[in-house]
C-alpha cells in the first residue's frame, strides 16, 4: 500500500466517497493531493488507470473502496438499529 499523510487520506476518502460528482469537480479534489497520492485517486477514478497501476496503488484503492462499502453497510444498518431499540 501506499503510505499517505493524513491529508491525502482524508482528499482521497472524500474523492472515493463522492466519485460521482462532475469531473470539474473531481479534478479539483485531485489537485488537492501530493504528488505521491495523485496516482491512487486517479486510479480510484479511472478503471483503466487502475489497470495500469503498481500492486501498491491497487491495493491503496482496494482498502478505500472497502472503507466505503463498510460505511454505507453500516449506515443502512443504523436506522433498524434504532428502530428495534425503540421497540424494546
């Protein structure tokens, strides 16, 4: 994986979160991170770039890609969470 200041992380965590914005958009989130971070949320935009891209900056998209999955499962959870504890 590819080692990231707190920054980038938290860029590329907002890139992942929100890829569907328009490209204007992304491309300033882009220009946000250090040179060392630009190739991963590219990767995380761009199949093709992903493809391409060393094992270490796959496998740095994979966990955030996991990090999203995990939270809209978890999000989609809370609310029958909620609902069973006010049942009880």
């Amino acid at each position: 994986m590819v080692r990231l200041t707190p920054h980038d992380a938290a860029v590329l965590s907002r890139l992942v979160q929100f890829g569907g914005l328009p490209i204007e958009e992304l491309s300033k989130i882009l220009d946000q991170l250090s040179p060392d971070a630009k190739p991963v949320g590219e990767a995380a935009l761009d199949a093709e770039k992903y493809q391409q891209s060393s094992v270490d900056i796959q496998a740095t998209v994979d966990r955030f890609r996991e990090w999203l999955n995990n939270n809209r499962r978890l999000g989609r959870q809370r609310p029958a969470s909620r609902r069973l504890a006010r049942a009880h």
